[in-house]
C-alpha cells in the first residue's frame, strides 16, 4: 500500500459543533470533534483515506467485529502550548502497539502515513477543540475494527481504520479505591492481555460492575494462575510505593505495554527515585499497608494521567493510604503534564509536534 499524505480526501462539515460545548465540565470520552478519519483495508490493500464529518455510518449486521469482537484500539493526546502549537507524545509507541495488536488479532498493519500522518492531518483540522492549561488534551481513539461480512469463525479479509478526537480534562472524577482480584482474571498467558483488543476492555466490565457495587472504581487484576501477583488496573498500569523504593510489575503476555507506564520509569529514575520492576506480591502488599511501609499506590495512563489510588481491599479487608505532602504520584505528573504541554523541557525528545 503506497498511501501518501496528500492521499487523504478531506470532506468538511458545513458547521462546527465546537460552540456548543462546555470545555471546562466535559465527562471524558463523551463528546467528538467535527471530523473524523477513516480508512477501509480490502482486496488485500489500504484504500484512500477520508476524513469525514463525523456521523454513524452502516454496516452489515454479519460484520465479524459483532460476532468475534475483532476490533482493537489505541488511546493517545494530543496538547497545545502556550504558543498555540499542538503537540503529540510518544505517538511512535502507540503506532508500534497498535500494529502489533493489530498482528495478534489477524488485522493487517496500518501504514504510518495513515495512522500518524491522517491523525496529524486531522488534528490540524480541529485545532481550535484542543485547549491550552487546566488538564486540557485532546484524547485520540484510533481504532481498527473487522467490517467483513459473515459468521464463518475466521479472521475477516475487509477492515476499518478510524480515527475520533474527544476533548477531555480528568478521566476519575473523584477518588479511587479499588479491589484486588481474587477470582476474575482480565488475561492469560498465550491470550490476548497484551494487545489493545477490545475483548480485554469488555471482559473487565461484569467485575468492575460487581466492584463498583461495593464502592470501588477499579479492580487490581492479578496474574490468572495463582492470583498472588498484582498486575494492572485494566484503564492504568499500577505503581506501588514502598518506603522510598517505587515498583511496578513488568509486562508480560498478561499486561499491557503501557506508554505512560515507561514514562513514568523512565521519568521517576531521573528524578533519582529508585524503580525496581518486579512482579509485586499481594501478600507483600497487605503487609506493607499493615506494618505502614506502604505509602503510595497510583494508576498512569494516558486516559488516566497518573491517579493516586485512595486505598484498596482483598479478602473483604479495607486499607486506606495514608495521605502523602509530597508524594511520587504527585511529582511525578508535575513532571509529565510539564512535559506533554511543552512547560518543561522535554530532554527525553518524546514530544512531538502536529
Ligand atoms: C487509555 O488510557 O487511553 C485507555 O485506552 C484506557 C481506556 C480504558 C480509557
């Protein structure tokens, strides 16, 4: 597939939604841009991208992504500066992961030219709904869903590429207190827990359901042999703070590969914090919440930035966190948002410019 920038046909809309929304209260994930882009993959090559009004458009109700849920996605931002310039952050790594969730699902590869160069094209186009300050971004949903039709059980040989832009502020919109998983398993070694399927996402819904119940926002999934060991919080990878030493367990078949999750690695070792990534231990938890080494837990995410974890229950035992002045949580966003909004220097070179 030759695809090239100038290939995408741009259809405008004839008027802009953007006036009708209220930019300091958004619920996250709720409202879209004006446009979107799309993309259709069959006869074995990419078509010609479009970027389109945003609407509904049909499908066929034999389409595979209804029946064999074969569909992934990404989840990135973009931000502007106080120059007014847009910037993207590690878009590479999320082109990388959606093609390799793209493999682990039998979808083809998307080209760079249609998934980082549509998506900065379409950006460019709906410069005025990203916002400067305040926790403001853009969030980005590329996604790839099986549009063939037929309820054969095999990979489908037609696909849709989309791109949809949502203005966001804060994914949790108050604290999170989460469970550890005793039971329930959000992925198994040899599945697909580290693909960005959307099976992993909807698989997570009847447990979470159960935790919000009983008051909790997340689950803490642990591995699904043994349960014993704490692996991510299925919308965040999870950092546990113990004394001064921060962990976070590493990626596995089970865990997803998070962007901001080796950010956060990477930014917290400059920072002179020491990281050890190793498998954590619930037992090793409970008892760092019992005897007070415990100090911290957060999620990091892009949707999620980084949230501190309020407290977290197993076996029907509540701990609370103690409430930290300068905690690595807090740092550590200072830190990212400065960088992902161009108020501090990016030494890493992970910004990237629309
Ligand atoms: C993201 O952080 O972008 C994600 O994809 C998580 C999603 C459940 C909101």
């Amino acid at each position: 597939m030759n695809n090239t920038i100038s290939d995408i046909k741009i259809t405008k809309c004839q008027s802009s939604k953007i006036n009708e929304v209220d930019f300091e209260n958004l619920v996250f994930g709720n409202i879209f841009t004006d446009h979107m882009l799309l993309c259709d993959y069959k006869d074995g090559v990419w078509q010609q991208p479009e970027i389109v009004p945003y609407a509904p458009f049909l499908m066929d109700p034999s389409s595979k992504v209804f029946h064999y849920g074969q569909a992934i996605f990404e989840g990135m931002k973009a931000y502007k500066d106080a120059h007014d310039d847009i910037w993207l952050f590690r878009p590479d790594q999320n082109f990388d992961r959606f093609n390799k969730s793209a493999t682990r699902l039998a979808m083809p590869e998307v080209p760079e030219e249609v998934f980082i160069g549509g998506l900065k094209q379409l950006i460019q186009l709906e410069k005025d709904w990203v916002k400067h300050g305040n926790g403001s971004a853009l969030y980005i949903r590329p996604f790839m869903i099986a549009t063939g039709h037929g309820v054969i059980a095999a990979p489908s040989t037609e696909y849709r590429f989309m791109i949809i832009l949502s203005p966001a502020k804060s994914y949790y919109s108050g604290e999170v207190k989460v469970i550890i998983a005793e039971h329930f398993s959000r992925a198994a070694n040899g599945g697909i827990g580290a693909a960005k399927a959307a099976g992993n996402y909807s698989g997570q819904f009847y447990p979470t359901k159960l935790a919000n119940e009983e008051g909790f926002q997340q689950i803490i999934w642990t591995d699904d042999a043994t349960h014993t060991k704490l692996e991510e919080a299925g919308t965040m990878n999870v950092f546990f703070r113990i004394n001064d030493v921060l962990y976070t367990a590493p990626t596995s078949e089970r865990i997803l590969d998070g962007v901001t999750r080796k950010s956060v690695i990477d930014l917290a070792k400059r920072e002179g914090i020491q990281v050890e990534v190793r498998s954590v231990l619930v037992d090793e938890l409970v008892q760092a919440a019992k005897d007070g080494s415990l100090k911290e837990i957060f999620g990091a995410g892009t949707a999620a930035v980084i949230n501190p974890i309020a407290g977290f229950s197993y076996k029907g035992e509540y701990f609370e966190l103690p409430k930290m002045e300068n905690s690595f949580a807090q740092e550590i966003k200072t830190k990212l948002t400065g960088i992902q909004t161009k108020e501090l220097e990016d030494t890493f070179g992970w910004t990237v410019k629309v």
